[in-house]
C-alpha cells in the first residue's frame, strides 16, 4: 500500500468517525459516503488529497458522466467530495476545496415508480408459514403502511415498537436526527404482532433489534432489499421491487386518496414541500391513465390513430 493510499484510508476512518459520532448519521448513510469517496480515491490514485485541483475534481466528473453516471448520482458523489474536502480543511489542514464552486451537469428528472394497489397488495400478501416469511410480511406491510426509509426501518429497536404497536403509530429517526411520528394501518398491526410471537425463534437472547437475520442480530439493509427482491418475483410483480419502490407506493396511494400534500409530506420526513410534489406528478400520471382508459372522446381519439 502506497503512503498516498493508506493516508487517504486513514482520512475516511476519520470522516466517518465523524459523521456517525458528530452528525449523527446512520451506518447505511455513512457507508454511502464511503462508497462515493472510494470512486474519489480510485480516480485520483497516487495523486495527494492536498495536491487536487478544482481541474482535477472536474475532469473526475466527467470521466464518470461517460461511464453513464447519471445528473444525480453525480451531484450527491460531489456533494460527498466537497463535504469530506470541508471536513479535511478544518480538521488536517488542508488550504483548499478543490469541490467549492462545481456543479454537477443536469439530467431529465425521472419520476419515481410506484406499484398499482393491487401490486401492493399482492406485495404484502405473503404466505406465513415460516419464521422469515412472517418477518418479510411484517416488513413489507410496515413499508407500504407508513412510508418509512429503509435506514429508519431496520433501525427500530424492539421495546419502544411495542409501546408504538399499542398506539397504532411508530416512532422513527430520519434524515439529520428529525424525529417523526406516522400512523400504523391495521394490517401492518396485524402482522407486526404476528412478528413479535415467533421473534425469540431467530433473535439473540439481548438483541434489541425489533427485526433480525437469521444469526440473530440486526437485519442488514442488504438483506431487506434481496429479500423484497426474492419475494417480488415471487409474487409476479414485474417491476424490480426494492423498498423506496414501497415507500413511493405509500406516498402515492395516501395522495390519491385524500390529496393532502402537506400530510404526506409530514408523514415522509421532508424537510421541504417541493420534494413530496413530485407525487403530484404521478397522481396526474395515474388520472391520464384513468382518463384514457374510460372517457369515451379518449377512446374516440384511440381509435382513430389507430
């Protein structure tokens, strides 16, 4: 290992130290940063964290663009980079951040997917008859009923959940340590007290994790979404399930339903009403959809190009 490697390992122990220690982020977020900061170090290779250039950061940028990275996924791996140079110049003397000032270039915004009902449905009406298929159903219905990030699901702890069961709602750390309470469906009642009657059958004595793997311990994200994948072929969902594909479902279903933005937003954890606008758009989405499949000019004009 080179001395440039191991100094930048070292500085991204540190960083990461940081963010879960004084940011209080959680493990999933900072295993992010990190993956974003490796395509940092890979870029870079032996040049020195203090010799980089604002020249350099572009010319990484673009490399990445070519490779197919889309607007976003770049602009969250800059905001990574200039968060971590900042961290540097503060704490290991660094003079400059070669990220201040750069922007990543634009993509089309894409709309987030979301199950119809009925795949929702059929997404969360799994068989019971294992110990692991009563977890994934208390899993997915917990999803679906309260919009919640995977971060913030497998976090939750064992003893406060049964307090929450008992009120109907649930209680959950989301993004920058913001506490929220969201209302509990019956279903997901339901299967969460199944849940907690055959827990002890996978979980560690002292394990106080509301959900666990099969070793015992904390369920791992990873482990979620392979298993959400698992079960959505299994359940002849075409789409590529995974958990936001849950939470987009939530928020979309609830706006439909009773059109208030403010209160999905509330329940969702932004911290700004424009990010939860974008289920406007797919409520507009699915009434086209209605639209065109019942109104009869609609029809008229179907028939007529074809």
């Amino acid at each position: 290992m080179t001395d440039a490697v191991a100094a930048n390992q070292t500085y991204l122990q540190g960083y990461l130290a940081w963010l879960r220690n004084e940011k209080q982020y959680s493990e999933l977020t900072a295993e992010n940063y990190a993956r974003d900061l490796m395509h940092l170090f890979e870029l870079a290779a032996e040049t020195r964290l203090a010799d980089l250039k604002i020249h350099h950061i572009r010319r990484y940028i673009a490399q990445l663009h070519s490779q197919g990275l889309g607007g976003r996924s770049l602009a969250r791996m800059l905001s990574a980079w200039r968060g971590f140079f900042t961290y540097l110049m503060r704490d290991h003397g660094l003079t400059g951040n070669p990220c201040a000032g750069l922007r990543a270039p634009k993509s089309a915004k894409t709309l987030p997917q979301a199950l119809s009902p009925d795949e929702a449905a059929r997404m969360v009406d799994l068989p019971t008859d294992t110990t692991e298929a009563i977890r994934d159903k208390a899993i997915f219905e917990l999803f679906y009923s309260s919009g919640l990030r995977l971060a913030e699901l497998v976090d939750l702890d064992l003893e406060p959940m049964r307090a929450d069961i008992d009120a109907g709602e649930v209680r959950v750390t989301g993004k920058g340590s913001k506490t929220r309470i969201v209302p509990l469906g019956q279903f997901a009642i339901t299967a969460l007290k199944a849940w907690l009657v055959v827990r002890d059958h996978l979980a560690k004595a002292g394990e106080a994790a509301l959900f666990v793997g099969q070793r015992g311990s904390r369920i791992s994200p990873r482990v979620v979404q392979l298993r959400m994948k698992q079960w959505g072929i299994k359940q002849g969902i075409t789409s590529n399930v995974h958990p936001h594909l849950l939470r987009h479902s939530f928020a979309t279903h609830v706006l439909q339903s009773s059109g208030d933005l403010r209160a999905v937003q509330e329940m969702l954890g932004h911290a700004s009403i424009s990010t939860t606008q974008v289920y406007t758009h797919l409520d507009f989405q699915y009434l086209s959809k209605i639209y065109d499949a019942a109104h009869p000019r609609a029809k008229k004009k179907i028939k007529e190009k074809i």
